[in-house]
C-alpha cells in the first residue's frame, strides 16, 4: 500500500462506523467517485474514507476483503461474489475463552481442576437398573457359506448334524522349512612331492620348524639311498607321560639297530635331535645342548641301542649351534645326511652354511635324492674335541632305564641280592614282596 497523500482535515462524509461491510464501503468510495484511473502508471487510485489515497495493490490492515479491491472492480464493471467464510463455532467458543482455560495441548490436569457435581438422572442409578432379558432362543451359528449374500441356497430340509454346525477348518500352515547346517567344505591340499602338499612346502621356504612329516620323508628318502645304514625309523614312536598314573607310556617302541645306524628324535620337549650308532659309541647331536637328555629321548635311546648291560653310555659331542629357535629339524636332518655321506661322529670343525640349509633341502626333496649341506670351510685347531658323557641307568630286563616306572628289589634276606625290575614288569601289586627267580625257593 503507497500513501500518496494525506490530509488532515475530517471531511463530513467520513465514516467512524467501524462495523460496517467491506462491500458497502467499497459502493461508498465509488459513489463519492473516490476511484480514479492513472494510464501513465497502468494502476487505479482509491479515497478512502480517512481521505487517504492507496494504490489497488492494496496493503491495509483488513482481515477480510479489502473494500479498495472491491470499488475497483466495480469501477471496471467486474462482478464481486458475495461469498461467506464459514464460522466454526468451536474455534469462536476458544477464542472467547481465556488464556488459562483453554485445554488445547495439555493431557495432564492443572492443579485448579475441580470436577464439577453433577446430580444423575433418576434412571441412571445402579439401585433403579433394570436387568436386561434373556433371550429363550437357542443360539444357531452360520456357517461363512451361509453368511454370505451371494453365496448358493443351502439345503435346509435335512436335520443338522450335531447340535451346532461346525464350520470348515481353517487351512494348515505349512512349518516353516528348517535351515540346513552349512558344512564348511576344506579345501583339498594340493600335492607337492611324496606324502607332501605345497603347505609344507610353503613352511620350508618361510622359516617356520620343520614338522614330523618332512622329517618323515627325509628319513624315506635317506634309507632309500643308503641301504646299508641301520635306522631311519619313523619319528613318531615316542613314549608320552601319563599324569595320572606318574609314568611313562611307551606303545610302539623302536626296534633295535646295528652299527652303523642313525636317527631323527623328538626328545618330547617341541625340539629335534640326531643319535648315531658307530663301532658300539652312541652320540646324539644336538644343535641346542646343555649337556643334558630328556627323559623322552632317554626311553628311546636305550629301546634302539640297549643292550644287556646295566647302563647305556651316550656321548654329546661339541657341534654348530643353531642361532635361532625353528632351525633344529634343519640342522638334524643335515648332521643326519652328513653321517650316511662320511660317517660323520660329530665335530665344532664343521660349520655347515646356515642361510643356504633350506634352499639346499627343498632342491633335495624335490630331486628324490640327498647331497652333503654346504658348508664353510674352518681352520684347524690342535684342541682336543669336547665330549659330554651321559649314563643311563637300565637294569630292568626289558633294557628300558629306570625312569620308566617305579623299581622294586629283591626282597632276599639279609639284601644279598641286587636285582631291580620295573613293577609292571614284576607283576606286584603296591606292599607286596618280590623275590628273583634264584631267591623264589
């Protein structure tokens, strides 16, 4: 709304009745000829009935039709409806009421809310109710056939069959389908050599310890060979320790050899060995020692290289130590092959060439047959070799040592006897006596 002009002088003609229609407003503009016509501006001017003059844009305060818009279009000959905005009788009901009664939005009550008492009709009272009739009519269900408009006509000249009609049974549900257990296929190993897959393979060339199955087949392939050498036994007849009855297990036991022999231990504490047989000596190379045997590697000394007397004398000779702690298959394979090649006892002379061992026992097992580890040549010293010396006490007849099991003497008077025997092999239960066979008579 643009205010071109004002005026402050009242005129007589001027309305103060606030109440009156915009329509009736916009016939008094344009009977006072209050609307004129501006070509150069291409809009219409409006005297209102305060003597103000507005453009047909109209912006003035009106809430409902403008009375400005309306003289206009009666001053152009277009015709005006007289359309009623409905009144919701609700929303006057809110407006009359106070800020503070409305209930619009609140779900809680207030702390002013009183039920209003209300007197109850005289028919409402619980005392005055009336109970309602029953109904001396039997009850007849229909079916859902009988239910429906256009369902066909039902044959009611034949009786019922019971005293209610049953209805059609609802359709079964089919159980849901069990989900199947997915089994997790394992891939089959791919073959590499032998009894061998490309997963030992795969652990040679990235360091890792030597398992038993290579150890195995080194073994195989070094009896092939060399068949004049006693030994290569499979590495698996190991005794086990069994806690609760504190003693050793010993299934498949080692057979016994001849010299010359060799053979690859596991001395039951995740490490390998190698022991030879040359002119009666028995050494074990051992490429972590500290001048001490298993237990372990005890029971299978003694089942290969036992004889009739009492003790078995090993001897660790002073040999190349492994730098790390996954090599010892490694280096007892090579000591191993080195003994078929030049009977070789065991010497700190020999230093075989560490970074090349596994290069050289992939291209061997590959090839079907061994050749001497690479080595580094060493000077000669005038020492003299360094040897531990071991006894193991075996004075069982089975030749296995002591530690077997428990021993028990000879209960001969006067202890002029001095034969032991393990109790398995004795057959005596605990706090019995045993005597020998000479001291039974």
């Amino acid at each position: 709304m643009i205010d071109s002009e004002s005026d402050n002088e009242e005129s007589p003609q001027k309305i103060r009745d606030n109440n009156i229609s915009q329509k009736s407003l916009a016939k008094f503009v344009l009977d006072n000829n209050g609307v004129m016509h501006v070509p150069e501006c291409e809009a219409y001017i409006v005297k209102g009935h305060n003597e103000k003059k507005y453009c047909v844009t109209c912006q003035c305060p009106s809430m409902s039709r403008c009375y400005h818009i309306l003289a206009v279009r009666m001053f152009v000959g277009l015709p005006i409806d007289d359309c009623h905005s409905e009144v919701s009788l609700r929303s006057l009901s809110k407006r009359s009421l106070k800020r503070s009664d409305k209930k619009s939005g609140r779900k809680r009550p207030r702390k002013n809310d009183v039920d209003i008492s209300v007197t109850p009709a005289p028919d409402s009272l619980h005392e005055e109710m009336k109970k309602t009739p029953k109904s001396k009519k039997k009850l007849r269900f229909m079916s859902p056939v009988e239910e429906h408009p256009f369902s066909p006509a039902v044959d009611r000249t034949s009786p019922p069959s019971s005293k209610f009609e049953q209805s059609p049974s609802p359709p079964t549900k089919t159980p849901p389908a069990k989900k199947k257990k997915v089994t997790q296929v394992t891939p089959v190993p791919q073959k590499w050599i032998h009894n061998l897959t490309m997963e030992h393979k795969r652990k040679i060339e990235s360091g890792q310890p030597l398992c038993s199955d290579v150890i195995n087949t080194a073994q195989k392939l070094l009896k092939r060979q060399f068949p004049d050498i006693s030994g290569l036994q499979q590495s698996e007849r190991t005794p086990v320790w069994d806690e609760k009855q504190n003693q050793w297990k010993y299934g498949i036991k080692f057979e016994k050899v001849n010299s010359p022999a060799v053979q690859i231990h596991h001395n039951g504490k995740f490490h390998w060995v190698t022991s030879i047989k040359l002119d009666g000596q028995i050494y074990v190379m051992d490429s972590l020692s500290n001048g001490k045997i298993s237990p372990s590697l005890q029971i299978q000394l003694a089942s290969m290289y036992g004889s009739d007397y009492h003790q078995l004398t090993v001897r660790i000779p002073q040999i190349q130590q492994q730098t790390n702690s996954v090599d010892c298959g490694l280096f007892a394979i090579a000591n191993a092959v080195q003994f078929c090649f030049s009977l070789y006892q065991g010497s700190d002379l020999l230093k075989f060439d560490e970074p090349f061992l596994r290069h050289h026992l992939l291209h061997c097992l590959e090839k079907g047959a061994f050749s001497p580890f690479p080595r580094i040549e060493t000077k000669a010293k005038l020492n003299k070799k360094k040897i531990t010396y071991i006894d193991v006490q075996c004075d069982c007849k089975c030749i296995l040592p002591n530690l077997m099991q428990e021993m028990i003497g000879c209960d001969a008077p006067f202890k002029s006897c001095s034969v032991w025997r393990h109790r398995s092999c004795a057959e005596v239960e605990d706090d019995d006596d045993w005597y020998c066979t000479p001291h039974r008579h």
